[in-house]
C-alpha cells in the first residue's frame, strides 16, 4: 500500500520551539507505523524561531520514508508585520511545491492560524483529507494582545479563515482541554481529539537531583522560552526580581518580542540579580535546568490563557525540580490535579508570587506517575494511530 502524506510544519528539527520538537516527533513516529512503502512528506522552514539563534540544516534531507524539505525565508523578527511576510514566503513556496502532486492525507499542526489555514488550502487543492493539530487557538489570543482599532480590522477575516480551516479539517486534534469548549461550542458535529504535549526523552535520561548534594547559598531560578506578550513576563520578572532575598538569582533563556522591553525595564530598576541567556540548543538547556532551584513559568494575564496548556510545563515536571507558575484557568488546575511540589499563583502579581515560592519545597521530587502518564513518546504513538484513521 502506497500511502503519501504532506505534513506542513513551520518549525521542524534543528529549530528551537515546541512546536518544532512535537511535530519532529510525530514525524518520526508516524514513519514507523506507516506501510514499507509509505512516504511522507515535509515541508518547513530553515531554522527561524529566534533571531539570535542560528543552527545549520539543509535544504533537501531523506531519511527512510521522510523526505524533508525547509524552505529559506526573508530575514524577520517577532513584530506582526515580519512574522507575515515570512508566513506569506513560506506559503508561495508550499503552493508551488504541491503543484500537480498526489496525496492520501496533509497533516497541519499550527500555534499560528495560518499554517493551519495552509493546510486547508493545500488539501481542498489536493482533494485530501486534512488533519489539524491545533496548538493555540490564534483568533482568541489576537483579541487579547492587539490594540482596539487593528482588532476591528483584523477580527472579521480571521473569524473566516479559522471557519474555513476548521471547516476543511477531517478530523481536529488539540493540544489543551482547555480548548475543547471553544472549538465544540463554534464547530458542533465536528471530531475532536486530545493527545496533549509530553516529555521527551532527553528528559528521562538525566539525573537532575545532583545539585541536591550541594551546599548552596546562592539560589537560582530559571526561565526557559519565548520573551513575548504572551508570556508577559516584563508585567512580573521586574518587580518580582526586585523582592527577592539577596541569595536568589533570576535566569531568563530565550528571545522574543518583548526581551528588549523586559531587559529596559530591569535596567531601569537598577537590577544585578537578573541574568539574560540568549537561545541554547536542549542539551546545553538541561544543564540549567540541573543547576536551578526553581523552575519559572508565566502567562500573560489575559482572557485567552486560560485555555492554555504550556508544553514547557511538561519537561519542567520530568526534572523534579519545584515548579512557579504564574497562570490561572485549566493550566491552574492541571498544575494543582497532576503536579507536585508546583505552585500556582496569580499572572501578573509578584507579591502573589513571592508568597508562592515561600510555599514550595526547596527540593527534588521525582514525579514518576507523571512522566509515566505524560511521556511524549506514548502520546505521539497514540496521535499517529489516530492519523492512520484518517487515511483509511
């Protein structure tokens, strides 16, 4: 049996997101399941999640049944209007690419609504089935970060185009319960999954409680990801860091739209205990992770988050480390439900904050039931044989 499948990704290995890492491994996952003579197909960028990270891969790559193909993209950042240049480039290229080709299924996995709507394109084109792997639901996060009068402009044609896209899909996978509400209430009679994001396992392999054995005086708290709106962490890390005790350092690892913002403000403030790390390839990351006391999340305080589960929330538990989250809704309840030593407190809020990591245990818990539950490896099988339906 000869079946061909287009996946669509905007990020893929060697780039540095988490939509990169889930799609990688679905990719590899999907190859192992699929008939001997099955091919698939994906079309991605070059490596452009962070302005200030480079890494090298090539155009054209084969590995067994993955064909890769990344296509180079304008130079950007993380404003609105370079973020859709390079969108639009990426899309011209697909478009050409699939011209008079042949395909059993396009898999789309998307935060941002476009690519998502790239795979409508391609498989009404194509006469496919569409699979969706929904990561953020684009229009109700935009409501929430753009100004009023580009809102009134913005909103109508994207309603349609998540219409259109949600529409076109054969079956609809989402990342977050949290979503599920959302989607049912706008799209009745349409099929819905949840295979959530997981633990890799270059998390499973590391002992992360060595720094137990030190006898430590200066304390570290780590972040570790996107510097955007989303995460509004110029709204906390300021004044947060500016309560801490003189033992507590505060590393922040990662770039995005609002890094320069934040770095202005802790500046300003006059702060020495605030140390900026600009993007590290995973393996340099998990050595930060073993050194750190705490791990640190945080999601802007608005509506739109409250659906949201953050992947990030997934390796920060496979290390044992006590967890600080600053996120409210199904995040807060996942957190409180499945997490120990984690605790949750308000968005925005660092005297909320501080009275949260004064409830947290200084210690290494390993979280076996967890990574049991949440390996990324087990949810990827279970995704891939829910693809395979769609195909039959």
């Amino acid at each position: 049996m000869n079946i061909r499948i287009l996946v669509l990704s905007f990020y893929f290995k060697p780039d540095l997101s988490a939509g990169s890492f889930r799609t990688t491994a679905f990719v590899e996952q999907l190859a192992t399941v699929l008939p001997e003579h099955a091919e698939i197909d994906v079309l991605t960028t070059r490596p452009n999640r962070y302005h200030s990270y480079q890494a090298e891969a090539p155009g054209e790559e084969s590995i067994g049944k993955i064909k890769v193909r990344r296509y180079k993209l304008p130079l950007h950042k993380s404003g609105m209007v370079d973020q859709s240049k390079a969108f639009v480039s990426f899309a011209w290229q697909v478009l050409r690419q699939i011209r008079g080709c042949k395909y059993d299924l396009v898999y789309a996995t998307s935060s941002r609504l476009f690519t998502a709507f790239l795979g409508a394109l391609c498989a009404n084109y194509l006469k496919a089935p569409l699979y969706l792997d929904i990561r953020d639901i684009f229009v109700d996060t935009i409501k929430d970060i753009t100004y009023r009068p580009l809102l009134m402009v913005l909103l109508p044609p994207l309603k349609f185009v998540e219409k259109y896209t949600i529409r076109s899909a054969s079956h609809v996978n989402l990342v977050s319960r949290g979503f599920l509400k959302y989607f049912e209430s706008r799209y009745p009679g349409k099929k819905f999954s949840i295979f959530s994001n997981g633990i890799d396992d270059e998390f499973l392999k590391i002992d992360f409680s060595f720094r137990q054995l030190l006898n430590k005086r200066n304390r570290k708290i780590v972040y570790a990801g996107n510097i955007g709106a989303s995460q509004g962490l110029d709204h906390i890390i300021p004044e947060f860091a500016e309560n801490l005790q003189p033992d507590w350092r505060l590393q922040i690892i990662g770039d995005g739209g609002t890094k320069v913002k934040l770095q202005e403000a802790v500046r300003n403030k006059k702060l020495v205990n605030v140390d900026f790390i600009d993007p590290i390839p995973r393996e340099q990351l998990i050595e930060y992770y073993r050194d750190a006391d705490v791990l640190f999340l945080h999601l802007n305080d608005r509506e739109a988050f409250h659906k949201v589960l953050p992947s990030k929330l997934f390796e920060y538990a496979a290390t044992g480390k006590p967890i600080l989250a600053g996120v409210a809704g199904y995040a807060e309840q996942f957190i409180a439900e499945e997490i120990t030593n984690a605790q949750s407190f308000k968005p925005c809020d660092a005297s909320m904050a501080m009275m949260a990591l004064q409830r947290l245990k200084l210690e290494y818990k390993p979280r076996d039931k967890f990574i049991s539950q949440y390996k990324r490896r087990n949810i990827i099988d279970q995704l891939a044989e829910n693809v395979l339906q769609v195909v039959k």
